[in-house]
C-alpha cells in the first residue's frame, strides 16, 4: 500500500506535514452589489447576481459572521461588488474570522485598520486589455497604493491577447514590490477576441513555466496548476459541473455525491440569498477557467494523487500554492 511515509523523503514529509494539519474551511461573501468599475466579463454583473436587496444593518452583518465562525468558517473570502466601498463590512469580517478580500486596488485597504488582511488586487491583462475590459488602466493606481505591501499581491486575469506578453506585465509587478498569482479569463460576456483556442492555451502553458523559471520570488504557482488551468485535465479527468468542488453545500444535490470544499457556502449581499458556486450560476461550467475552482479541484482529490511520488508533489505544490494565497503559510 503506498503511503505518505514511503512516496516522500524527509524533505517533502516535512512539507506535506506543514499543510495537512491546516483544516482550511473556506466560504466567499459577496459584500456588496456596488462597484467603481464595470467590467466586461465580470461574473457578477453578467450573471445578475446583483439583483438582491443589500443588508444594510452593521449589526445584522456582525450577527451574520458570528453564525458562520460557529459553523466552521476559518476562511471569509470577500469579493463583491467591490469590497472596500464597504468598510465597515470589510472590518465586521476583520475582527472575527481570517479575511481576505479581493479588490480592484482602486481604494486603498488602510493598513492602520487592517494591518495584516491579504488583498488579492485584480488585473486583467496589459494596459490596453484593460482599457478594453475594464474601461480604465487600474494598474496604474493600484502600485501606487499598494507598492511593497507584503500582505498584497495581483490576481492577474490572462487573456488571449496577453499571450507571449505576459514578461513586462510581471516585470512591473516586480518593480513595485509585490508577487502575483495567474488565472485565466472565463470571458462570461463573448468579448470579442478574448475567448481561448487550444492553440493559445498550449502556448500559454509553457509561457506560464518559463515566468515561474525567471521571477521565482514574484510568482506564486506551480507547474502543475498550469497544466490543469491549460488544459481542463487532472488524472485524466475533465473539469466541468461533475467535478467542480466549489459549490454551495445547499444547492449540491450531485448524484453520485462528488468530492467537495467542506461546508462551502457563497453569500449573497443580502445575508439570505446564496449563488450555486465560487463564480456563476450562468457560466457553462465546461468553459470556467477559475483558479481558485481547479486549486481547490486538485486539493481535494489528494487520494487520486497517491499512486507515486511525482504525483503526491504536484498536489503537495498545489496546496501550498492555496495556502500561501490565503495567508495560512508564508511566502
């Protein structure tokens, strides 16, 4: 039978060791139905998972994240909307339960108040990409308020176009101090030009391996989780409703059950309303490109990963990966 013990030398032991005792029970919270921005692609908008009347009462938010701690939540993902029009929110969450909260960088999250909560600020490609995506050129006030923050780092969202020039987008994350994490467009809105074709995945794929060969201190991934985000395949299995772990425990009626985030909920602004998984109710699940969706795909398959050591290091790297970007493990 093949064990941790005998697929590991001491090294990798101690690595595994380090994060299988982490217990990581994640929920994400949409804060707000506002936003700064409109972005053409963005899953909440186009999946109009705004259309909910949006609690109000600080108190009943309080309330509200006191019956999540008790139910196991030791992760509270904050997406939006965009959190930092909420403040107070953001702080209910703060001073309860490990929080993270995904921003556009546009609003600086004050360190005085909210000295060590990681911040995911997101990118969705070059200059002009984001002129075209988004409307605006964020990275530009994004540095400027969060240059050498050590609890910051770019979510940076890959298009098509961004193939081959993803070098000088990471060179400049660099400069300013901070690391990044890759993903890849879902394009939920059939933006012109920005939906993916085999070809340019493959390519991206060792595009991908090469920025992690030449910024090590700045990129925050691993070989393996480029291959599954390419390529839709881990152990020979394709990534779609059949597989996806990141649903919401209450609308998971699945049969047979499927491997899943424990306990997992995503929140509406309403503190009533919960969407059906980590992105969108509307996507077509055989097109979701999301990183967090095929970490956590890789993570709790972590039996399937047992049948040698390459394979038991891969899912090892994946983890740490999760763990770092939420803050449970250092850089």
């Amino acid at each position: 039978m093949k064990t941790v013990s005998t697929l590991l030398d001491a090294e990798w032991r101690e690595r595994y060791r380090r994060i299988s005792s982490l217990n990581i029970r994640s929920s994400i919270y949409d804060l707000t139905n506002r936003c700064n921005l409109r972005c053409k692609g963005c899953f909440f908008f186009s999946s109009g998972e705004h259309h909910v009347q949006e609690e109000m009462d600080i108190r009943r938010w309080e309330a509200f994240i006191d019956r999540e701690k008790i139910r196991g939540v030791n992760l509270a993902i904050l997406i939006g909307g965009e959190p930092t029009l909420c403040m107070d929110r953001l702080e209910a969450f703060y001073r309860r339960v490990p929080t993270y909260c995904a921003t556009n960088g546009l609003i600086k999250v004050p360190r005085d108040r909210f000295p060590d909560m990681m911040v995911g600020i997101s990118l969705w490609g070059g200059g002009e990409d984001e002129k075209i995506l988004r409307g605006r050129d964020t990275f530009a006030v994004s540095s400027k308020n969060y240059e050498g923050d050590p609890c910051a780092y770019y979510l940076y969202t890959l298009t098509p176009r961004q193939v081959g020039k993803t070098e000088p987008v990471i060179r400049r994350i660099r400069d300013a101090g901070l690391k990044v994490h890759l993903q890849l467009l879902s394009n939920d809105e059939g933006v012109d030009g920005f939906s993916w074709r085999p070809e340019e995945l493959s390519d991206l794929r060792f595009e991908l391996d090469e920025m992690l060969d030449h910024y090590p201190r700045t990129v925050i991934s691993c070989r393996y989780y480029h291959e599954i985000i390419t390529t839709g395949l881990m152990q020979g299995r394709r990534f779609g409703w059949r597989e996806c772990p990141s649903v919401t425990e209450s609308l998971d009626h699945r049969q047979p059950p499927v491997r899943r985030l424990i306990h997992f909920y995503r929140w509406a602004a309403d503190l009533q309303t919960v969407h059906r998984c980590c992105t969108s109710a509307t996507r077509d699940c055989s097109t979701c490109k999301d990183g967090a969706a095929h970490m956590s795909w890789v993570m709790v398959n972590k039996r399937d990963h047992m049948n040698a050591t390459r394979d038991l290091h891969n899912w090892i790297e994946v983890y740490e990966m999760f763990a770092k970007l939420y803050k449970f493990i250092p850089w």
